[in-house]
C-alpha cells in the first residue's frame, strides 16, 4: 500500500457505502420537502367575473332560452344538409328533395318541436350573450345549442322549398343575428367554436336560400325578407371577433378550478387531482404565477388576433422541465391539464367564415335590389 495506507476489511467497506448512499438519499429528500415547503407569495389574479359582465339584461337575453337541456337528435343524414360546407346549390337542393320525407317527419317530432319553440322564444329577445360561468362545478350546456341551431336551420330549409322564402329568411336573419352577438360574447373555446360552426351553416344556408330564388318569382314581402337578411350579413365583421373575451373566461375557469383543487373538490376530473396526503407538493402561489404568465401571453395574441396562440397552442408543458418534479410537482401537473393541443387550424375556420359571409351576401343582395 502506498503512502502506508492500510486497507480497510471489506465488511466495513460496504457499511461505509451503505451509509453514503443512505445519506444521499435523505439528502435528496431534505432538498426535495425543502423545496416545497417554501410557498411563492400568490399573485393578484389577472380578471375578475366582473371583465365578463354584458350589458344585454337578463329579460332581453334569448341565451337560457337554448342553452337548456333538450332531447333533439338531429339524424346524420339530416346534419350533412346543415353542416356549413361549401357546395354547389343546385346539387344541395337535390339533396334536400331527396330527403324531403325524413325532414318533414324529424321536425314533426316531439323533440324537434319543443326546442323549435325554445328558439321562437329567443328569437322574440333582443340580445343574445354568453352567461356561461365554467369553474364552479356547474353545467354549461352550449352544445345544447348546437342541436337547436341545427333544427331552426333545417326549418329555414324545409320553409323555402315549400316556397315560404320570407319566413325562411327571417329565421336566418335572426339566426345569424344570435350568431354574430355569441360570437362577440363567447366565454370559452367550446362556445366559441359552436358560435363559429353556427354562423357558418347559417351564411351558407343564406346562400342556398338565395341562389334558389327566381328573381322572377320574388315576391314584395320575400324582398323586403331578404334585404333585412342582408342587414344581418353584412354587418358580420370577422375581424372584430373579440377573443379576449375567450381568454378571459378560460382563465377564470383555470382560477376557479385550482381554488377547488387546493380545497380537495371530490367532482374534480381524475386529471386535476392531488394524490391525497401530499399537500406539501403543491403551490398555489407559483402555480397562480404560471398561470397569469401563460394567460397573459393568449391575451396579448388575442389582441394581435394570433387566433392559434390565443388558444395555447405551442405551449410547453411544464413536465418538459428538467427535474420537474422537484418543486411543486401538483401544480405543474395542473398547469400541464390546462394546455390544450388544437389539432386544428382556427385561421383556416375563420377564412371560411368569410367566405361563406361574402358568398351570402352577394346573393342575397341580388334579390333585394333587382
């Protein structure tokens, strides 16, 4: 041995290496605890209920009315005839001939009717604004909506090819009317993407009614239908959709949503769900920190109408941090629930927005003024 070392008895050895690697792993635990322990001050939050307020009173607004439960199933057949696509009118109404007996009979039905009265009712109010509050454990039916859309579509198609073309186009007018004020209203992605579709079948139902007409065959009272439908069209503005108003209420829910985290709300999805006993693995003030810097980031797209950034797309998970475990592993991991990977392209969604308003328009003003 050099230096005179002596050399140590292999028992002691490993003894010595048992106790290294057990000082290391409590090492590891201090630090891990200790760096949990230490709670972040809690930022103020970004908004408020109150930035969502509308000034559409509750007794003017037609939202309840269709934002209900409903027992409507429109058929699959029948949904192609009202989903928005671009296609030729003349192949269109052939199809709608060819249904002809289906579609009579679905809005004969029970289900059809009721909601059919459910959208007569809103129609009758002035104001149409999102007053979903998503968060606090309610339900927020907007899909329900969808399904009443669908049917007072499909009215304002069975109507013209019964040759009422006057009423079909005044439901289309108040349609796109309810339309254009939820899409400036929409308080989430789900409410907004359904005022998007909405619009969509409606413009291009617009359209169909109007390259259907006879410009010889227009009567006084379908005339004056149609240039109240064109009003309507023409005052659908694209870009000036407010998502800002998205964010916000996106973000509201996110706040509302880790408060019930942090109280052990038992209705919370299995995704957002502390494991019980490791309340030390969870900061809520880093996480409300995280969340205000992501949300202002989709607020700052939503005002530069970056509509893809707007709805988070691109953001990194906090998971892809190293060590990310480390701290405040509960958070990150509500954090990482909130990012929502759109697999489609809501530019592309708002480019046929416009094309299907300017199709309708130009139609439907050819029968207003020939």
């Amino acid at each position: 041995m050099r230096g005179g070392a002596t050399a140590r008895p292999p028992g002691r050895r490993r003894a010595l290496l048992l106790g290294g690697v057990a000082l290391s792993v409590l090492g590891a635990g201090v630090v891990f605890v200790g760096a949990n322990v230490c709670t972040t001050e809690v930022p103020p939050p970004l908004w408020t209920q109150a930035d969502l307020d509308n000034d559409v009173p509750e007794a003017d607004n037609g939202w309840s009315l269709v934002v209900a439960e409903n027992h409507v199933k429109v058929p699959e057949s029948l949904a192609k005839l009202v989903d928005g696509s671009e296609r030729d009118a003349e192949r269109y109404w052939a199809d709608v001939d060819q249904q002809a007996d289906a579609l009579q009979a679905f809005l004969a039905t029970d289900a059809a009717r009721e909601v059919s009265d459910q959208l007569d009712q809103a129609r009758a109010r002035p104001g149409f604004a999102d007053t979903c509050q998503l968060g606090g454990g309610g339900a927020c039916l907007t899909i329900a909506w969808r399904d009443v859309h669908r049917v007072g579509v499909l009215r304002a198609a069975a109507l013209a090819r019964a040759g009422e073309s006057a009423d079909a186009s005044l439901l289309l007018r108040d349609l796109i009317r309810m339309d254009t004020a939820h899409l400036q209203s929409a308080r989430y992605i789900v409410s907004f993407l359904v005022a998007s579709a909405n619009m969509r079948a409606a413009l291009t139902q617009a359209n169909m009614l109007a390259s259907r007409l006879d410009q010889r065959e227009v009567t006084a009272d379908t005339r004056v239908a149609m240039a109240e439908l064109a009003q309507v069209v023409e005052a659908v503005d694209i870009e000036a959709i407010n998502l800002q108003r998205v964010v916000i209420g996106e973000y509201l829910a996110c706040a509302q949503t880790l408060e019930r985290l942090e109280s052990g709300d038992a209705e919370l999805p299995d995704r957002a769900k502390a494991p019980p006993g490791i309340g030390w693995a969870f900061d809520r003030g880093e996480t409300l920190r995280s969340l205000n810097e992501r949300f202002e980031h989709r607020y700052r797209a939503a005002g530069s109408n970056d509509a893809a950034a707007t709805f988070g797309a691109g953001e990194d998970s906090p998971k892809q941090e190293f060590a990310w475990w480390l701290r405040n592993p509960v958070g990150k991991l509500y954090i990482d629930s909130t990012i929502v990977d759109l697999e489609w392209g809501i530019e592309a969604d708002l480019e046929q927005l416009g094309r299907a308003r300017v199709r309708a328009l130009g139609n439907v003003l050819a029968h207003v003024d020939g």
